[in-house]
C-alpha cells in the first residue's frame, strides 16, 4: 500500500486526491486542509473509505510536521506563500515531495543537498504551467542540436466568455492578480530580463470557438529560465491566453488603482483597494456551473543534424462533464499524481530537488504523456523540419 499526503482540498487537491485513490485500490489518501466545509465537500466528492480527510493548520509547524508521519509522497495544492512551509517540512521529515507551485526556483534548489542525504525527491511546479509547459519545452530541447527559441501559450478560459472581464477565476484570486501584477521573466539570448506583465499583447488562434484570442507576457517560466539558460540561444518566454478584451480590463482596474495595498479611508474606514478588488471578484467571477477549456501551444525551434527543426506542442482540453472535473483541475493535478505514484513504483529514481523540465525530457516523458492520455488529457507533438 502506497501512502500519500494531499494538502489543500480546494479544486485542485480534491482532483489530486481523486485521481490517487483511482488509480490503484491499495493506494490511501490523507487530505488535510483548514476548512472543515471544504474536508466534507471532498470527502462526498470522492467517496471512498481510503480517503482520511484531516482539518489542520498548516502554518502551524507542530501539525504541520504531524501529518507528515508514515507517508510516502506529500503533494501540495496549496497558496503560493504555504508553498515553501511544505516543502521544508518534507525535507525534514525525509518524506518525497511533488508541488504545484514553482515559484522561487533557486530557493528551491537550496534544500538539493540535503534531501539527497536524507534520499528524497523533491519535485516543483508540477501542474500545466508550470509543469506541462515545462516538460514540453524540455523534450523539444532534448530532441534538437541546437535550440534558438522557445515559446510558450498557455491558458485556462470559460468556454464561452462572460463579462465582468471575459473571464472566471479557476484557482485562488489572490495567485490570479499576483501574476498579473509582477513582472515576467524572460531569456534573451542568455540573459534574464524582466519585462512588464501583460505587454506583448497579440492575437492567437486555435480552432473554433477559439479563433480570436489574445496572449501577454506574464511570470510563468519559473524554473527554466535558469534550467534552459545555456540551451536556448535567443528567445525564451511565456504569454497566457485569454479571451480578447481580458488584458484591457485588468489594466483599466490596476490604472483604477484598484491593485493598490496603501489604504484609503471611506465612511471614517480604512479599505485597502487589492483586498476589496479580491472579494469582489472572487464573489463575481468564480467558475461554477460554466465549461472550462485549457488552451496549450509550445513551439521549439532550432536545428536538427544542420537542418531547420520546429517542434510544436498543442492541447485542447475541456472540462470533463462525466467526472465533474474542471479541464484546470484535470490540466494542473494529474501531472502531479502521475509523478507522484512514479516515485512510489521506482520510476522516478533522481533525488534531490528537480524540476520537470529535468524528469521528463527523455525516457520518462512517454509514459507521463500515455497516463495523461489514458486520463483523457492529450498533448499532440508536430514536428516541422526543412
């Protein structure tokens, strides 16, 4: 029996749970989260007696380290700011590690050494993107000579857009206008530069509906743009797509001065703007009852035995009505349970703290991309060579 520590049960973690529990009857599942409501929500959802849902704090580093006990892979689905308390924590514990999150890459890698002492794996931003992308970007590397440019198109929409903004939020509010408010990391022939987010505004098209959209420039390479570094000769960057109009609107908001965290007094109140924007927003805009559809497109270009080589990565996946499960649920957690199950089988045998980009650019990279098929989720990979 393989043991498995999901924390956060929000859509993502009750997918990841899901999806465990699933794939093999001898596989049980701890999901841990703060909110009661939402332990019972997940354990209706998933519906069987291998799931031990468990309300704990996990800012709090006795119940935090607690839970950790007895487990053979901790995965995380949670905030951005919890990311790093989980992370330590299973290095400490000496427990394998999979997160959805990948921020901060190189304090990540500072935790290397020892969990390759204590022979662990630790294993950041695992979902689409980071994670998907990742992965894709790393294979087209690995099948070229040479590598000049990368690019990255990556999205999760309603199906049909609605206002406010063309949009619904499919994760946390707070992670959605975060990375709509730093700026992006990109390569330019070797260097790391940063450019404004939401710039680079273009048009993409995929078949329809979805043959008018726009893309920009956000913060989501995380880990490649120091994993890649030497390998990509030009360009190296990541736009996100959204329905067209959608940038427009989040810059009217932010010129609204609505991203603001300096307080404003109203009625003898104090009202800070960013917080009063994510409770309305999270109030207006949640994906309930609508479709949602994950747009992916990745282009690699460079040379191949001398000849002009494009390797093209595209995915199309929709919400999967029979399951119940959101296509950025579905997109961002089965990576992460696939991985997370390849450890406990022995597949994944590195330790120390990776990346995707370095698991799954050769050998491993089929069998991830056959799991996500058999869980309904393709990747399609065109080559284009001169």
């Amino acid at each position: 029996m393989s043991r498995y520590l999901v924390m956060g049960a929000g859509k993502m973690g009750i997918v990841l749970a899901k999806d465990l529990i699933e794939s093999d009857d001898q596989n049980a599942v701890t999901l841990v989260d703060i909110s009661s409501k939402q332990l019972q929500k997940a354990k209706k959802f998933i519906g069987s007696e291998r799931l031990i849902p468990l309300q704990r704090n996990l800012e709090k580093e006795k119940q935090r380290q607690e839970i950790f006990k007895g487990q053979d892979v901790a995965l995380a689905a949670l905030l951005h700011k919890q990311s790093f308390l989980a992370l330590e924590t299973a290095v400490l514990k000496g427990v394998h590690f999979v997160d959805l999150v990948g921020e901060k890459p190189l304090d990540r890698l500072r935790y290397d050494s020892e969990a390759k002492k204590k022979s662990v794996t630790l294993i950041s931003g695992l979902g689409v993107s980071p994670g998907i992308t990742n992965i894709c970007v790393g294979r087209g590397a690995h099948l070229l000579d040479e590598v000049e440019k990368a690019m990255i198109y990556v999205g999760g929409n309603p199906v049909h857009p609605k206002p406010p903004l063309n949009y619904r939020i499919l994760y946390a509010v707070e992670s959605l206008l975060d990375f709509y408010e730093r700026k992006a990391l990109v390569l330019m022939k070797g260097k790391i530069k940063e450019v404004p987010p939401l710039s680079g505004l273009e048009s993409i098209q995929f078949p329809h509906p979805f043959s008018e959209m726009e893309c920009f420039y956000t913060d989501g390479l995380n880990s490649l743009v120091h994993t890649m570094k030497r390998k990509i000769k030009g360009e190296l960057a990541e736009k996100t797509i959204r329905h067209k109009g959608h940038a427009q609107g989040i810059e009217t908001l932010k010129e609204c001065g609505l991203f603001s965290r300096h307080p404003i007094t109203l009625h003898n109140k104090k009202i800070i703007p960013r917080e009063l924007l994510e409770a309305l927003l999270d109030s207006e805009m949640k994906l309930e009852t609508e479709r949602d559809v994950t747009l992916l497109r990745i282009t690699v270009e460079g040379k191949k035995s001398g000849k002009p080589t494009t390797h093209i990565f595209e995915m199309i996946d929709f919400y999967d009505s029979e399951k119940n499960y959101t296509s950025m649920g579905k997109t961002t957690s089965f990576p992460a349970s696939i991985a997370a199950q390849m450890i406990t089988s022995g597949k994944i045998v590195q330790r120390g703290s990776l990346f995707p980009e370095e698991i799954f650019q050769a050998e491993l990279y089929q069998p991830l991309m056959d799991a996500l098929k058999e869980r309904g989720v393709v990747v399609t990979h065109k080559i284009i060579s001169d």
